[in-house]
C-alpha cells in the first residue's frame, strides 16, 4: 500500500546539506517526492512510498547529516498521488 507523508524539519537544517541528504535517503528507499526550504528555517518533505519506507525516512530526517541540528519532525499524512522520482524543489 502506497502512502505520502509531510515531514516538516526544524532546528539548523538549511545551509548543511539537508536537502541533498534526504534527497539521497529518499532514492535509497524508493520514494518518490520533493523536498524544498522553507522561509522560516525548516525544511519540508512530501515523499510517497510504502509505509516501512516513510517510517526510515523520518528516522533519516531526525538524525540529518553531520553538519545539521534536528529540533523536531511534524509528519502528517498527505494525499498520494503516483508521484515519480524525488527531487528537491525550488524553496517555498
């Protein structure tokens, strides 16, 4: 069963190459989606796949990569939508 998930990421996660490293996170797992900054600082993902695969994702997020700061990640359930390929998207 196909699921999409909004995560929203907050503490020092612009600027280190958070969004790359969700990108990449997200190819690994088979997830399809954007991830885009934010103007207030955090970082918002939308990915669709299954859930075992969402669940990795946050988990992913939580930690970032080495440079980063992770206060939270606020996921809520977002509609799928047969989304192809993950990319991150121009900042919102």
């Amino acid at each position: 069963m196909i699921e999409a998930r909004r995560l929203l990421v907050s503490g020092r996660v612009q600027g280190v190459g958070f969004r790359a490293f969700v990108a990449a996170a997200a190819g690994r797992l088979g997830l399809a989606g954007w991830v885009r900054n934010l103007a207030d600082g955090r970082v918002e993902v939308l990915a669709e796949g299954v859930p075992e695969a969402l669940d990795q994702l946050a988990a992913a997020c939580a930690r970032g990569p080495l440079l980063s700061r992770v206060d939270a990640v606020a996921a809520s359930g977002a509609a799928a939508e047969g989304r192809r390929g993950f990319r991150q998207a121009a900042d919102g």
